[in-house]
C-alpha cells in the first residue's frame, strides 16, 4: 500500500463516531470492522482470510492492526457476532498484541475462540459471555446482541449505541423462518432498533447479486431424506467444521435411517464437544461409532461426516481423494455428499478433489444437487427487508467482493436511503458521522498482513516476487572456488539446478553450461576477480542470460564463491 495516500485527520471537539472496516470489504474473509467515539474505542470481529495462487507458501492472511495499535490507550473490546473462520480466525495474532482485551460473544463463539486460543497456547483471555438480547459496555459504548440466524449456531447481530447514534451490524445472517433450532431472527428486536433510529446500518452483501430468498436449511433436510434412503453404500457427507445445524441434520439422518455416524477431522470434533456441551447439538451416544471401527459395519450402515468442502489439501475430504487418509478410504459405490458451495477462489481446488473422488467410483452429490446445500447468507430479498425493518439513516454494505457491495448499496437506495448516504468503502476507509455530517474523512491501513509459519507480517512482496520465480522458473546455484590474490579459479564451477531443465539432453546443456560460466569467470578482469560480490554479480549476470538464450526463462540464479 502506498502510504503517501494514508491520511487520517485528527478527530473533531465536538462528537463523533468513526467507522473504518479494515478487511472484509473488497473481499471475501478477513472481517473487522472497528468503530471509534471520543474517548473510547471497539471491534466487531476479527478474522482471517486464506491466501490465493499467488501468494507462495503462506498459511493465512490477517488484518493490519496500525489503526487500533496507534490507538490502544482507548482499544475497550472486541465484539464477535459469529464463530466462523472469517470472523474468528485472526484473534490470536490481536491477542498477541492485546493480551487483556475482552472478548464479547455467544457461548458457542467464545468456546470456539477458546479452542483457537489453546492452539496458540495465549494462556488466559478475557472472555464476556453473552445471551442474545443482553447488552455489555465499554467506555460510552453499549452493545445490544439481537438473535439473527446463520448457517452457525450463536450468530448475532449489534446494535452499537453511541453518544452520536446507533450503529447497526448486521452480522452475517440470513432470514431463516423455519429454522433447525425452532428459534427464527428476533424480528421484534431488529424493528424496535429501528423505530429508536439508527445512524448507520452495515450488513452481510454475499449474495447481494442473488434475487429471492435464500432457502430454509430445512430444505437440506429434505434432500438427505432422498440422498440416505437411496443410498446403497456408505455415505460420506463433507462441510464446515462449524456449520452446527447441518451437523444436526446428518446426526438425525443417520439416526432415522438406522446408520452409524463417524466423525472426523479435528475441527469437527472441536465443534462437535463444545455445541454438545453447550446444549446445540444433540446426539444420541449410541449412534456413534469411532472412525477406527467404520470397517466393522455394513455399508449400508454407515455415515462419516468430515471437513474438506472447500478442497482444502490437508483436509479430510481431499485427502479421502487421492487415498492418502490413514483411517479411512473411499471405494466404489460410496456416495459423498459436499454440503457447501466453493468460497470463490476455491472452484478449482474443489473441482479436482470432485473428479478425484469420481475416478475412485463413488457417488458425488455436490453444489446445488438436490440442494444437498443452501446458503447462510440473504439474498435481495431478505436484505430489503433488513434494511426496511431498521431503515438507516446512513449505510455501509460489507462482507463481500466489490461488485456485491455496490449491488446492496443499490438496493438500499431502493428502500429510502438517500444515494449519498450510501457508502461503497474498502479497506482502511475512515468514515465519521457527527450530529452535523456523515461522510469519508480519509485512509488508513486496510492491506494484507501474511502469516508464513512462525512469521507474521514479515513475508512482503520481494519475497513473494521470489517464491513466484521459484515456482514457474526454478533455481540454479553456482558454487565456484577462487583465489582471490591470484585471481584465478581454484574450484569449479559447479552448476546444481532445481526446476529449470525438463530435456532429454539436460545433462548436455548443463555441461556446455559449465564451460561457458567458466570461460565467463576466466574473461573477468583482475581487480574484478579480486572482489567476490563483483565476481558474484558477473556469474548471476552470465547464467542468467545463457539460459534465458537456451529457455526463455530466468530462474532465480544463486552464486556461491568460495575465497580460499
């Protein structure tokens, strides 16, 4: 990001509030949004995002906390409104910085967080329980927690009371009436929101593109009615660790149709041991069997739940594909059920575990087949009733691609809000709303932070830039030997190659090679072979050039000279 352009004014005597989402906006994951008054400060969510093509060997990408950093003295609290990754994933790396900030959730997000908190070994966290229709303060801000249904159990959205206004966040969330819970959203919590007034409204634009309604998760239930009582083998159902009602669903499928369920994956059990615990799951003890003793029951007999909808390679599921699961195989005649639809990004990697799972015979039931799935997100209907039963003064579309945002920004003009009150933002806007005006004040950071194993922030764009060279061109290395007081050569070379020649006759070019870095090195003058960064300079150089003669490729050339 060019910093040039960062330019946050100081805040204003009279006052304020400042809404400046720092992911999330522009893309899907990495959802923060922090909201700012005189004297005191909170976030709502904190999640992670996982890499694209591009980015070479990173495991996650957060946010960029400079904001709430240079800010800490009025940092009060992180507000959660669900515990799915893109929401929940980055609060290790904030705790890391902010050990004592409090964590406001549900029962099932705060489990969730804990979870990933052991993972990173963070010791004690603040952690503020909530139960929809409670409110929780920080400084002169108040949280109301309003019941919303998601495709997790727990979900909420906020009403955020200001000395200005409210600030509404919707959350992630769909209008599901008939819900597997038997709890519909809190319509009367959310209108009476509205009938107080609400200064600004920010909500979930996923499937702002997408005319109707989105589908009650019950309909999931009537296609695994179909899916189980058809189903001649095993059945193998993949989906979000975190998606507690479909876990519901496969739990009383399995149950009706006399089946064993297995579960595996280790956020699957996580989930499964906190939503049983606190009460959203129910399973009987006796309808589950280890993943171990899968092979001591009939085919017909037999239900395993895993993660990997989303192709990810070390997941259940992708590993099930290529038969690289220790405890557990596909054969012929299985039927896989993926209960998910691709996070965008992720359509290739899911294609490839679908076809691999095909070449090894089973049943492939995925996408919108028998609406084995429905979304967790509104659609444009269900998002115009939103905005009609809170009925903004201001609003702030998030949670989505550029083009969802700006296709919600026109169904809110649809419903009243005066086009200038619709603000399409990105990462690190920083709006401000006084009793006075509402408009864009400036930028702050809002760009990628790479996590790369233990390195957080530490992998930047040369790093990238050099992976990328790795991976399409590949690496050589020279090692050659000189004297410099001589200036000669007293070793070598020798040429070691990675990834750059795939002909029959590589062992030739990589002898004519040789001699040619040879002949290059012996034409270096004597001040220049007494300098071993001029005569690495004059290798690199060389090489490169001489395979890209041979190529058209440049690999990433690595010369050691060795004085003796």
């Amino acid at each position: 990001m060019n910093t040039d352009t960062l330019v946050v004014p100081a805040p204003p005597s009279e006052p304020y509030v400042r809404v400046i989402p720092l992911g999330g906006c522009g893309e899907i994951g990495r959802n923060m949004t922090v909201i700012e008054t005189n004297d005191d400060m909170v976030a709502v969510d904190c999640g992670l995002m996982f890499p694209d093509d591009e980015m070479f060997g990173v495991d996650v990408v957060i946010n960029d906390f400079s904001y709430v950093r240079e800010r800490a003295h009025k940092f009060r609290g992180l507000l959660v409104t669900h515990g799915h990754e893109d929401h929940i994933g980055g609060i290790p790396y904030l705790l890391r910085e902010f050990p004592d900030l409090p964590i406001a959730g549900t029962s099932l997000s705060i489990a969730l967080i804990k979870a990933k908190s052991r993972e990173h070994k963070l010791g004690d966290v603040a952690f503020k329980p909530v139960q929809p229709g409670d409110r929780i303060k920080f400084g002169s801000i108040e949280t109301e927690f309003i019941h919303i249904t998601h495709s997790v159990a727990g979900a909420c959205s906020l009403a955020i009371r200001t000395p200005v206004g409210t600030i509404f966040h919707t959350g992630d969330f769909k209008f599901d009436q008939t819900p597997i819970d038997g709890r519909p959203p809190d319509f009367n919590a959310i209108a009476r929101v509205g009938d107080e007034g609400v200064l600004c409204m920010l909500a979930d634009s996923t499937n702002a593109e997408r005319p109707g309604h989105t589908l009650s998760e019950r309909i999931v239930g009537e296609a695994f009615t179909t899916i189980f009582s058809r189903a001649k083998g095993r059945i193998v159902v993949a989906s979000f660790a975190s998606n507690v009602p479909r876990i519901q669903q496969v739990v009383d499928h399995a149950v009706r149709f006399k089946r064993k369920v297995a579960f595996l994956g280790r956020s699957l059990q996580n989930v499964l041991h906190f939503s049983t615990e606190l009460g959203y799951l129910k399973i009987p003890q006796t309808s589950v069997i280890k993943i171990e003793d899968v092979e001591n029951y009939p085919p017909e007999q037999v239900v395993v739940m895993t993660t990997g909808s989303q192709g990810e390679p070390m997941s259940g599921l992708t590993r099930m594909s290529v038969r690289d699961h220790k405890k557990f195989k596909i054969v012929a005649g299985d039927t896989v059920v993926i209960s998910a639809t691709p996070i965008p990004g992720n359509e290739k990697s899911v294609g490839k575990t679908i076809n691999n799972l095909y070449k090894l015979g089973a049943n492939v039931i995925h996408g919108t087949d028998g609406r084995s799935h429905v979304s967790g997100h509104a659609s444009q209907e269900e998002l115009l009733l939103m905005l009609n039963l809170v009925r903004p003064e201001n609003f702030i579309p998030v949670h989505g691609e550029y083009r969802m945002l700006v296709h919600h920004g026109r169904l809110a003009t649809q419903t009243g809000v005066h086009p200038e009150n619709v603000f399409v933002v990105e990462n690190g806007d920083v709006l401000e709303f006084t009793h006075d005006y509402a408009d864009k004040i400036g930028k702050t950071y809002g760009g990628n932070v790479l996590v790369d194993g233990s390195s957080v922030g530490e992998v930047g764009e040369s790093v990238l830039r050099d992976r990328k060279a790795l991976a399409s061109d590949g690496i050589m290395m020279v090692v050659v030997a000189i004297d410099a007081e001589e200036a000669r050569i007293t070793s070598g070379p020798d040429l070691i190659s990675k990834g750059v020649f795939y002909l029959p006759d590589s062992d030739v070019v990589m002898d004519e090679l040789k001699a040619e870095t040879r002949a290059m090195i012996d034409s270096i003058s004597v001040e220049a072979m007494r300098d071993p960064n001029s005569v690495r300079e004059h290798i690199r150089n060389g090489v490169s050039k001489a395979i890209y003669n041979r190529t058209k490729r440049r690999p990433v050339i690595i010369p050691v000279v060795m004085e003796v």
